[in-house]
C-alpha cells in the first residue's frame, strides 16, 4: 500500500485512530483506557462499572483544574461509542441486559502508538536482526524445491549442533549477558503483547461479518440459497484469508496441553532472572498464554452469534413458508365451498390424481405361503425353583461421582493414568459393576485412550472372599478437557 497524500487524507478524516489522536480530549481517552482495559488486560465492562471507574478518574483530574473536562462520566462514553467516533464499542450480550463496552483495534492501535512515546526502554536491535534472520532462513527453506540444498542445510545445522554439544561436554558455557537478556525479553513482551492486539483484529472482522449478515437478513427479498451462499461465501473469504489461517493454526498450536505446560515452565524460568526483575517486568505475563485463550475464546463466541442468527434466519423463514401454504390451502378449501352448489359451466376434465402411479412389474413380490404356527397343547405344571431369588433384589448402585473424583485426584500429579493404577490406589469395592463403570467413564470423556494393542490385569477381592482377576485393554485417563469434563 502507497502512503500518498490523498491516502493519509483520507486516513485522517475516517480512521478513528488517526480522530483520537488528534482529539480535543485526546489526552483524557488514551490514559483512561489504557488505564481501564488495556493494562489489566480486561476485555469488557458493563456500563455501570466503567461510569463509576470514569467518574472517579474525572474527579482527580477536576481537583488540578475546576473547569477540566464538564461533562458527566456517561455522556463521555457515549460521546466515545458513536459511530462517528468509534473509540468504544457498545452492545449488548446475550445474558445481561446491561450495556457492555469494549475497544475498538483502532483504538488499541492509538494507546500503543501513544505509550511507546512515553515508554523509555532498552532498543532490541540485536534480537530483531536475530529474528529477521531466523524468518529469512523459515523462508528461504520453506518455499525451496531442492531437496539437495535442504538436506545440506539440515547437514549444516546438525554440524553445529554436534560442535555446541562437543564445546557443553568440554565445559565451555556461553551464557547471554545482562544486555542480551533484556534486548530478548522487551521484543517477548512487546510480540505477547502484539498478539492480543491480533485477536481483537480477528475478533473486529467477524463482528462486521455478524452486522453485515444481520443487515442483509433484513432487507433481503430472494430465496435463503443465494443469501446463504452469499453469508458463508464472504465467512469462508476471512477464514481462507492470511489472518484466518494464521489464527486457526495459532489456536491449535495453543490448544496442546503439553504446549501450555511448555509456556508457563519456560515463562516462570524467564521472569526469574535477574536481570529480567532489573526491568520490572509485569508480573501479568506469566499468564499471558490464559489472555491468549480468553481472547480467542471470545472470537469464537463471535463465530457461534453469527451461526445462530444464520440457524434463526433459516427457522423464521421455514416458519413463514409454511404459513404461506397453509394460506395458499386454506384459500383453496374455501373456493372449492363456495363453488359447490353452483360449479361454473363448460368442459371439464376430470382427473382420477395429481399424477400417473408407475409400478414395474418387478417391483411385485413373490408369493410366499403363510406359516402355519406349531402350537404345543401341553399343560405347564408349576415347577420349584433351585436357585435363591433373593440374588434379584441384591442389586449394587455404582457412584459415578466417586469414580471422577478418584480420577480427578490421580491426574492432580500425573499426566496420565491407566484403571489399574487408579484400582490399585482405591480397590474395588462393588466388583466388575465397579469396573465396568470406570470403562463407561473412559468411553463418555474425549481425552481418555483406549489402546487395544496393550492389554492390562485388574485385580480386586469380591464380597465372598474370593480374588478375581481382569484381563483388559490398557485405559488411560490423560490430563486435559477431562479436567472440566470429569467435575
């Protein structure tokens, strides 16, 4: 894209973030939004809470100058939510009936724009030059076709792996100083940071998708084929385009418990230095992989509100259809009464059905003769019983609930867990009811392997006494979604 005159022109009269900067109240919006969301890295807030957060920022600044900022703190949010201002979005969720607010991208843009003026930090030269190194070699391989010239560079990097190992076991260490710690940890901060911003982005274009649906839905006069064709066409566009993809492999990549473990182990390690705390750092980025997983999450909430308007269009429509034709029916009967005693006159023709009933003759089928049932005439003499009918009313009720908690607790410390491990910590009490109902467990919960390779024995004593033994595929219970599955 060319940055020409008319194109910053036309930037500064639409784009909001370009309107923020440059308005009157610039100053008072960037701090207190920064401040509110940005910060604390809060997503939404109902409007009674952001008022009153508002009022009293209002109030601290009033005290420095009476004549600052005369509005009251609600007509300042609204005046920031018009549509010709854009800094705020206001709606509506689905179970409150309270207004929320949220930033727009563009605004994010601005308050980043404004606090890198303000932030003094140590310049990330030598890790950027790294980086653009580390995407070039990504490129170059990635894209070559020379299956010689990639195998020579895998050969290259694994001679230098091979001299790094050799130099390790000489006792020769390289360990980065104090400056290359914080030039690496600022560009960190910075691209986590970044990444939030992305979601918001994503999360911005579906919600413009949702509208734009919702706008059509309303005004459109042609069959639910071309709307639905037209709806899912421009949704496959932004999730076929470079962001579409990258999001959906980023939230993969994401969604891998080992690949959360990794963060959170490698992001403590990292905080810990001490030349990271000589920065200060925000204690927040420990957990920014969780903000990652909550930003995503609430484009995906976006994602689901765009099919569920797209499920209600098609239920109403189906709705007025079949009135219409009860209509149409309906107005048919009541023709047909009113022209019974009187039928107009002329030539008719007269048909037997609507249409021809075609039958081939193979479709008849062959004569099969009835079966004459055998019925014995013999009479049934009342007969005793050897076996104890009490057994039918000793009958065992499996708690569920226990067997979660015993899996739940098992997976507090380990990664996984097989059924004869969890037996072997908490024996059978009730038998093979017990143990079948650990394997219907495992069969409702997503996580849960079954490896019909691998076979296990279960051992346990019944009420008798008497030992008995189980021979089974291995189970495993693995942590994961079956932390919330199994509460």
């Amino acid at each position: 894209m060319s940055l020409d005159h008319d194109t910053a022109e036309g930037l500064r009269r639409t784009h909001p973030a370009w309107r923020l900067l440059a308005a009157d109240h610039g100053a008072l919006i960037v701090s207190f939004l920064h401040r509110t969301f940005i910060a604390p890295n809060v997503r939404t807030l109902g409007q009674a809470e952001l008022v009153s957060r508002l009022e009293d920022y209002l109030f601290d600044l009033r005290q420095r100058t009476e004549s600052a900022y005369p509005k009251r703190a609600a007509e300042y949010l609204d005046d920031w939510a018009a549509d010709d201002k854009g800094w705020l979005r206001k709606y509506y969720a689905a179970d409150s009936d309270e207004p929320q607010y949220d930033l727009t991208p563009a605004t994010e843009k601005a308050v980043d724009f404004v606090l890198s003026l303000a932030m003094r930090r140590p310049v990330s030269t030598e890790s950027r030059l790294l980086t653009v190194f580390e995407l070039l070699r990504q490129l170059t391989e990635g894209t070559s076709l020379d299956a010689a010239a990639r195998i020579g560079e895998l050969e290259r990097r694994r001679a230098a792996i091979d001299a790094e190992i050799a130099r390790l076991q000489a006792g020769h260490i390289d360990v980065m100083d104090a400056a290359q710690v914080k030039d690496r940890f600022v560009q960190l901060a910075s691209t986590a940071r970044g990444i939030l911003s992305d979601f918001r982005e994503l999360d911005q274009s579906f919600r413009d998708l949702d509208r734009e649906v919702r706008e059509r839905i309303a005004t459109w006069d042609s069959g639910k084929g071309a709307l639905l064709d037209n709806v899912f066409g421009v949704r496959d566009a932004i999730s076929d385009s470079d962001q579409g993809r990258s999001f959906r492999a980023f939230w993969d990549f994401l969604m891998s418990p080992a690949r959360q473990e990794e963060l959170t182990t490698r992001l403590e390690q990292v905080m810990a230095l001490s030349s990271v705390q000589e920065l200060q750092p925000d204690q927040r980025l420990l957990r920014v992989h969780y903000d990652w997983l909550e930003a995503g999450e609430v484009a995906q909430r976006t994602i689901a509100r765009l099919s569920e308007q797209l499920r209600r269009y098609l239920d109403d429509r189906a709705f007025l259809e079949n009135r219409r034709i009860i209509e149409i029916i309906r107005e048919i009967e009541q023709h047909a009464l009113s022209l019974r005693e009187a039928p107009p006159s002329g030539n008719f023709a007269f048909l037997d059905a609507a249409s021809a009933e075609i039958e081939l003759p193979l479709q008849r089928p062959l004569f099969s003769p009835p079966h004459a049932p055998h019925i014995d005439a013999r009479t049934l003499d009342l007969g005793e019983s050897e076996s104890d009918a009490g057994a039918l009313y000793d009958q065992v009720f499996v708690d569920r609930g226990v067997l979660r908690a015993h899996i739940r607790r098992a997976l507090q410390t380990r990664t996984q867990v097989s059924i004869a491990e969890i037996v072997a910590a908490h024996p059978l009490s009730l038998g093979l009811a017990e143990l079948v109902a650990y394997l219907a467990i495992a069969a409702e919960d997503v996580d849960a392997v079954i490896d019909d390779d691998r076979t296990e024995r279960v051992q346990w004593v019944d009420g008798f006494g008497t030992a008995r033994e189980a021979t089974m595929p291995v189970v495993l219970f693995v942590r994961g979604r079956s932390a919330m599955v199994l509460r």
